[in-house]
C-alpha cells in the first residue's frame, strides 16, 4: 500500500553528493521536498533539476529544503551536477540521494517491492521513479504526485503547492483552484457566520458552503 496523506514518511539513511543523511533529522523542523528520478544525465530530469536550482532562493523564503533522488551513484551525481549548473546558470545546492539499491524508491512505494535493476539499466528500467513528496515539519507527507517520463514537471505548481499547504496550515483554512498568495481564501464549512466574521471580517457567500475572504493583514 502506497503513501496516504499525514502518514509519516520513512526515516531512512543514505549517502547524497553532499555526504551522509538521516532524513527526518535532515528534515528537522522545516518543510521538505524529495523528488524523485530514473537516471542521471538524462534530459527531462536534467531541465527539472535545472529548475529546482533555479528556485533556491524561493525554497529558502518558504523554509523548505528540497532534495532529489536517483538510482545512480554519489560519483555520478556529482559529475551531473555540472550539467544541471550549465543548464541552470548557476549550482544545485541541494543534495541528491544514491538510491543503487532502490532502498529509497520501495519505502516510498515508487517501485514494487520485488524490484531490483538489472545490470547497466536504462531509465525504462526505473521509470516509475518519478514522483515528488511535500513532507511537514511534523514528517508527515501532506501532497504527493507522480509523473511520466516524457512530461517534465512543473516546480513553478510545486511553489504554489507548498504556499497553499503552508497557509492552510497557519491560518486553519482552504485554498481554492488555481490560488496564489494574496487571493481569497475558502472559509471551512466547520466554522459558521458569526465567528467567519468574527475572523475574517466580511466575506463574499458565493453558496452557504462557498465563502471566501480575505485573510487578515
């Protein structure tokens, strides 16, 4: 059975290109990202770490520390990095996990369970690695999806993700579709009229059950 929403993520050790990890004593009190991919140098994986890299300064801002996974080694890794700096205009801080031995992968239920590499794989062979985790502070996962090979990912959604998780969770409210920082917020259902108000002040009733606001400054 795969990751369900507030269950807590697998702890786990691995050797990354920056050395050595505990994850949930790496992940500490922040919020984190592990994303995952099939092979080093390899092109839809080398634009998506390419823009990771390029979010560095907006990952800070937002206290989440985002690390990758692949099925290559810590050498390998290194050495793709200066293609992702190439491709970026600048490095890739964050670490990259040597998952060789799927270890990683099978926690996080990317691969079946009896799954090994053969010999020499291509990334066919571990193309379901493809996925990415937004994980709490709490170490529970709070949103996962899953990509396929041939569709790079959009990490401008997984911001916007990670805003809308994180203002939830401050404030005790919902987001609606498509919603950026600064736009309306959805009252829960939970709370009634009066203390809505009490709250957020006015708030536009769009059904008895849809009511958005502003929050408060």
């Amino acid at each position: 059975m795969g990751l369900r929403i507030n269950d807590t993520v697998p702890d786990f050790t691995a050797e990354t290109s920056e050395g050595k990890i505990s994850f949930h004593d790496w992940i500490g009190d922040s919020w984190a990202i592990l994303f995952s991919h099939p092979k080093d140098f390899t092109p839809v994986c080398t634009t998506e770490f390419g823009a990771v890299a390029r979010l560095d300064d907006e990952w800070t801002k937002r206290g989440v520390k985002v690390i990758g996974v692949s099925v290559d080694g810590v050498e390998d890794h290194k050495k793709w990095k200066d293609d992702i700096a190439t491709y970026a205009g600048l490095p890739a801080k964050f670490p990259i996990i040597a998952d060789t031995d799927l270890a990683v992968s099978k926690a996080f239920d990317m691969l079946p369970a009896e799954y090994y590499l053969p010999g020499n794989p291509t990334p066919a062979d571990s193309q379901t690695v493809r996925s990415v985790f937004i994980i709490g502070p709490d170490k529970k996962l709070k949103l996962s999806m899953t990509y396929p090979m041939n569709v790079g990912r959009n990490f401008a959604e997984v911001l916007r993700a990670v805003d809308a998780l994180q203002t939830a969770a401050k404030h005790t409210v919902a987001t609606p579709a498509d919603w950026t920082v600064g736009e309306p917020i959805i009252i829960p259902t939970s709370v009634d009229d009066e203390a809505a108000k009490e709250k957020f002040g006015d708030f536009e009733k769009v059904f008895p059950y849809l009511r958005k606001a502003k929050l408060p400054a």
